[in-house]
C-alpha cells in the first residue's frame, strides 16, 4: 500500500514537472500567436466536419436576419465559407436579397475584421524578425516601391471580391498602409456585392 503510494506520489510529480517545462517553453516561444491560429485551424477544420456541428451551422438558415449576419461571418473563411453559402440559399427564398447582402455583409466586416486585427497586431509582429532576417533586401526594394502604396490593397481587395479564401486577401491588406475605414468600406462593399450574386443566383436555381 505505502509502496503503491510512494510510486504515486513520483507519477505525480514527474507529470507536474513536465507540465512546469512546458509551460516555461510556452512562455519563452516567440511564435504563440502563430502557434495557435494554425492548431486552431487545423481543429475547426476537423470540427466543422462533425455532422451535429454542420447540422447546427445549417439551423441559422431559420433565423431570419440574424441568420445572415451568423452567414456573413462564416462567409469569410475557406472552412465555413460552405455552410454560409447553404444558410444563404435558405435566406434567398424568405427576405429580400439586398437585406440578406448588406446584413450578411455587415457580418462578413466583421468576420474580416477580427482576422485582420488579429493577423496584423499578432502574428505579423511575432513573424516581422524573420521577416527582417530573411527578407529585408527584397522588402525594402517592394516597400519603396510607387506600386506599393495601391498594389496590396489591390490583391487583397481583388482576394475578397473573388471566390478565393478571405484570410488570404485579409492578410495582404495587413501588410499595407490601408486606414481602417477604407478596410470597412472594402470589406463591406466587396463582401455584400459577393454575398448579393450568391443569393441572386440561388433564386435561379
């Protein structure tokens, strides 16, 4: 008995030591942020999968309105971009198209928003030093660049109005000098104007 306890004891203390050291190497990792969008990525992909999660997801096609703001934040992302299109498809038959586009396209905002914020305050700080490291000659020749100034805003406005992922074109737009208002009015208008064609087409279908 006191054996078995005893060899407890140093079970428990070798896994609190383990879990001390990771903790440490977390702290001192200067990629968190990075870290966490790819494992949160990878998980969502694997979750949106599960056919209890994807049913829910469908279930915002019955919520009327609130259903197209929910539609234009999943309408942002290569994961739920799916899912979005189908509650758009249910909305398409119930409320007016140019209501579910500027709702859905408020929600799509705010859906890039958030990506943009969190690509451009996070992991582009933690990934600046490599960039530095490894790019700065090339980077310092596009920066100055005339073409700079309109050219990523261009590709990244481009990315957002295309059937291309959001994340990509988002993330340009981090890399440039773009004010917040003009990301709002880009993301709004590109993204209602999509969402707009999406609906519009399933009354066709």
């Amino acid at each position: 008995m006191l054996k078995d306890q005893y060899q407890l004891k140093q079970i428990n203390t070798a896994v609190t030591d383990q879990v001390h050291l990771l903790e440490k190497k977390w702290r001192s990792w200067p990629y968190k942020n990075t870290t966490l969008l790819i494992l949160s990525l990878v998980a969502f992909f694997y979750l949106i999968k599960d056919p209890s999660v994807d049913n829910l997801i469908r279930q915002a096609g019955n919520l009327g309105y609130l259903g197209a703001l929910i539609a234009g934040l999943l309408f942002v992302s290569i994961f739920t971009v799916a899912p979005a299109a189908v509650i758009l498809f249910h909305l398409a038959d119930k409320l007016n198209g140019f209501e579910i586009a500027l709702l859905a396209g408020l929600g799509a905002m705010m859906g890039d928003y958030l990506i943009f914020r969190f690509m451009k305050d996070r992991v582009f700080k933690e990934l600046g030093p490599l960039f530095v490291k490894y790019g700065r000659r090339y980077f310092k020749i596009f920066y100055k660049s005339p073409y700079f100034g309109w050219l990523l805003p261009a590709v990244g406005a481009f990315i957002i109005a295309s059937p291309l992922p959001d994340e990509a074109g988002v993330s340009i737009l981090g890399l440039s000098k773009i004010k917040r208002w003009q990301f709002f009015a880009i993301a709004l208008t590109l993204n209602a104007i999509g969402i707009f064609l999406v609906v519009s087409a399933a009354r066709l279908i």
